[in-house]
C-alpha cells in the first residue's frame, strides 16, 4: 500500500531518518563548542566519572606544584644571600688583616675602618633582605618551613639558617671596635666561626632546596602526563567533529526535503477524484 490516507510509510521512514541525522549533528556541535569529546555525564557516565576523578588529582597536584614553588623560591633567596655573604667575608678578612698592622698611620686606620664598617653594614643587609614571601630563613627566631611533596601529605623541609645572623652579631660586636691593631686581631677570631657558620648554611641549604626543585620538576611532569592522559580520554578531535558537523548538515537538508516530498505522496490521491 504505497499510497494512503491514514498511514505515510514514506514520511515516517524520512522524519526517522531526520530525526537520527539530528541527533548526530547535536552530537557533533556540541564537541566542536565544548572541545570535548566527553563533556559530561550524558555523553559518556563511566568515562566522564573516570575523567574527574583525574581531575580531582590533578586539583591536588596543583596544591603541591604551588607548595613546591613556594619552598623552592625560599631556598633560592636564602641560597642567593648565603653566597653573597661568603663572597663579601674575604674582603672583611682582608680589611681586618689590614687593621691588625700596627704599623698603618691614624689616617689609613680611619681610611679603612670606613672601608670595614661598609662592608659589614653590607652583610647586614643581605641578611635581612634575605626574604621571600615573608619568610627569612636567616633572621634570629625563624623555624624550618615544610612543603607538600605528593599526594600523600609527603612533607620536604628547609630548615632554618639563623646560626649565620647569630655568628654574624658576635663578629659585629667583636670587631665593631677596630680602633686598634689588637681589636682587629680579635675580629679575625670571630670572622672564623662566622665563614664556618655561613659555609656549613652554604651547603644544607643548597642540598635542601636542590631536594625541592628535583621533586617540582618531578611533580610538573606527572602534571603533564596526567593532563595528556585526560585529553586522550574525553577531548574531541575537533577537525573531525568540524567535518562531521558540515556532513549532517548536508543530510539534515536532503532529509528535510525527503520528508517534504514524503509528504505530498497522499495528494496523489486526489488527482482520482478529478
């Protein structure tokens, strides 16, 4: 029966097939506006549930790359006042050699005494400028400071410095008067202990904050491969999305005018009547 007044076979056959080239071209927009391939749960439940949960570890591994760089910017600081410190303490100790000659006049002791006063006056500044976010890990009274190493609440330390501002105030006192040969002489003594506290810092220090910026970079590379893991599971290639859009489209219209077509079958019938 190709040909009825209650039933159009033709037209029911083209509005399913509309109806089915429609839903392919939903899906296909919504991945090239999205970018996703899984946008949400109603593209893919199992899939868009795995994908947050990736989500959710990589919003943790966010906490710990922002942790990280906090306690790597920290050691850097320390590290850069540590060396500027060590850099100055042979200029001390030469000034302070030269204030030990009882030798020099009135006028070369005053000449020098300027030189010396500049240069520890100098190292005081490094030292309290040694900060970084509010934290000055050489200053008397500062703690070590952990930071969040992995997702499993994993803790790194940078322990505090403040042995080199104690040192470094017993050297001030002690060589703060340089008025004479004999008070140059006790400078040496306290500007020893001083280059061996700034050194053994030196060194914890650099080992500590090399710790942090190995397991930051060691962090940021899970981050990349967990951020391409997740692009792999719900992004959408939107290249082929793009071309599936533009070939539902084409059917989309040829359906539209099948159903059309569909539609005026019945009249036929009328042509009987003529």
């Amino acid at each position: 029966m190709s040909n009825s007044v209650n039933t159009n076979i033709g037209a029911y056959t083209a509005l399913a097939s509309l109806r089915t080239t429609q839903n392919a071209l939903n899906v296909a927009s919504k991945q090239v506006q999205t970018g996703y391939r899984v946008a949400d749960a109603q593209d893919d439940a199992s899939t868009f549930s795995v994908a947050q949960g990736i989500r959710g570890n990589l919003q943790a591994y966010g906490a710990i790359q922002a942790s990280l760089a906090s306690g790597v910017g920290i050691g850097t600081v320390t590290q850069a006042a540590l060396t500027n410190v060590s850099n100055l303490i042979g200029n001390l100790q030469a000034k302070i050699t030269q204030l030990a000659d009882g030798s020099i006049s009135a006028n070369q002791r005053s000449i020098y005494t300027a030189d010396f006063n500049a240069l520890t006056s100098q190292v005081a500044n490094f030292i309290s400028q040694a900060s970084y976010n509010g934290t000055n890990l050489l200053s008397a009274g500062s703690t070590a400071k952990t930071f969040l190493a992995d997702t499993n609440a994993t803790v790194l330390t940078i322990t505090s410095q403040s042995s080199v501002d104690a040192a470094f105030n017993a050297f001030a006192a002690t060589a703060n008067i340089v008025a004479t040969a004999s008070d140059a002489a006790a400078g040496l003594s306290s500007l020893s202990t001083f280059q061996q506290a700034v050194a053994t810092s030196l060194g914890a220090n650099a080992a500590e904050t090399r710790t942090l910026t190995l397991q930051s970079g060691f962090v940021n590379a899970i981050v990349d491969a967990t951020t391409t893991g997740l692009g792999a599971i719900v992004d959408a290639d939107i290249g082929k999305a793009s071309a599936v859009v533009q070939a539902q489209q084409v059917r989309q219209q040829l359906g539209i005018q099948s159903l059309s077509i569909a539609n005026q079958q019945p009249s036929v019938l009328l042509g009987l009547f003529r």
